[in-house]
C-alpha cells in the first residue's frame, strides 16, 4: 500500500474470536486442525483402478495427471485462499459453533477439492461434509 494512514486513525486488534497468543497472533490450532479434517490433498485410486487421464512418460510409467482447460477454469477462484481465517472469524455462524461448523475458508477448500476433476473421491469427501452444520 502507498497510502499513508495517519497515525490517530489506524486501530489494529487480533482476529475475533480466536484466542490470542500473544500481541496480534491469534492461537489458530483449531482452524487448521478443521482444515486438516477435509483432507486437503489429491486423493486418486490404485493405479489399476484409476479413471483419470495420465501423462505417461517414455519409460511407460504414469507421471501427471491431465485435465482438460475447461475443468481447470473449474478451479478458478478456490485456490487462491491463503487460509488467513478473516472471513471465517467474521462469520457469526463460525463464532456460535465454531466446534462443529468448519466456517467458510475450510467449506470453500473443501469444495476446491470435490470439484477437482483429478480427485476420484468427491463422493466419499461429500459424504464426509453432511450434516447440520456443513
């Protein structure tokens, strides 16, 4: 930012409703541990199994897996997130059961990942997110 904040004006305060640690560091032990639960992370079949194209390498072994332009552009606006936890500590859903509803950066993470062409477990991540507070 080039803009100068005068001095009078500018209040900074740690993330609401997060315990703090120390100064500005929120404790944020449980939003990752939340983050962790939606495995975020390619998850693919036994080799056999597998129903996504590969790139195969002239050695003959699978290397990459291929996804067309149109399944990328899927992906547009969900991988960007840096897992700050601002929206989810402004969400007053999050601050009122924040035990059991994993807040909107975890959900639009998961989501990232069921819309993943390359991910051959959408079903089973689905299946994981029901319930009343998913």
């Amino acid at each position: 930012c080039l803009c100068a904040i005068p001095k009078s004006s500018a209040k900074i305060y740690p993330l609401p409703h997060m315990n703090v640690v120390k100064d500005l560091i929120p404790d944020l032990t449980h939003f990752y541990r939340q983050y962790r639960s939606i495995k975020p992370y390619l998850m693919q079949k036994p080799e056999g199994e597998s129903k996504v194209k590969k790139y195969i390498d002239p050695s003959g072994k699978p290397r990459e897996n291929l996804q067309t332009i149109e399944d990328r552009k899927k992906l547009d606006g969900l991988y960007e997130c840096i897992l700050c936890a601002c929206c989810s500590t402004a969400c007053p859903s999050y601050w009122w059961n924040k035990d059991k509803y994993l807040g909107p950066a975890v959900l639009m993470q998961a989501y990232r990942w069921v819309s993943d062409s390359r991910d051959e477990y959408a079903k089973e991540r689905r299946a994981d997110l029901e319930g009343p507070f998913a």
